[in-house]
C-alpha cells in the first residue's frame, strides 16, 4: 500500500521530469536520462526504510568516472512529517541531485561542446568527440 509520503515523493519527482518505475507499487523508485558527452545516462532515485524503523531515506544513483555522485544528496524523512515538509525535503533532494549531476565530468564536457560518438563496435566502448565549429 503506497503511503501519503510516497505519494507526495512520487508527486514531487513526476512534476521534475522524473519517471516512475512502472509496476512498483511498493515503494517510490524513478529515473530521469541526462545528456552527456557519452549519450544518455539515467539517475535513479529511490526511497528506503531501512535507516531508523520510522524514517524514510531518499537517495539516488547516478555514475560518474566509476563513483557513484549522489552519495551526499540523500535526505532524511521522519513519516511523521507533514505533507509540506515531506513536499520540501523531496524539492530539495530533486535540486541537489540536478545540481550534482549538472557538475559531473561527462555533462560539464557536453556543455563544452564534446559530443557522443557511436560506441565503438570492437569495444562497445563510448568515446566523446569535439564539437567542430565552424571556421
């Protein structure tokens, strides 16, 4: 049974530009695609209940030269939160994890102008380009 914290954390990623992970109704798990200089990379965001047995953790998953970049982003959200609180927590997870993601190498290099090749078809290995400008 989804809860009114889930619904209003589910709420809050759908209005960002966040898509739900379709048939889990269970807990809130979401991704959102970010262009980079190697194409398409997805962030997942995901709540858990695994911190104190009355709270909810907020995280999410987006790599970045092997690390995982959004290990500081996660927020604490007590279930007795009101629903403002709760809509502000998830506001503010959401902004932090953009901010984050916008400040990676792969999407500070597509900013530049480097832009994604094809993989490479002997390694399926994603290789970055510079953008040609006109002379």
């Amino acid at each position: 049974m989804i809860t009114a914290i889930e619904t209003i954390i589910s709420d809050t990623l759908i209005a960002h530009g966040w898509s739900l992970w379709a048939g889990n109704n269970t807990n809130v798990a979401a991704t959102k695609s970010f262009t980079s200089c190697v194409g398409h990379k997805d962030a997942t965001a995901y709540l858990l209940n695994i911190v104190k047995p009355y709270d909810y953790v907020l995280s999410g998953d987006y790599m970045s030269k092997g690390t995982n970049i959004l290990t500081t982003c996660s927020v604490t959200i007590p279930k007795d939160s009101t629903p403002d609180a709760v809509a502000e927590l998830s506001r503010l997870f959401v902004e932090n994890v953009e901010l984050k993601i916008a400040d990676s190498y792969a999407v500070r290099l597509f900013k530049l102008g480097v832009m994604p090749k094809e993989p490479s078809p002997k390694t399926n290995d994603p290789r970055c380009l510079p953008l040609a400008l006109p002379l």
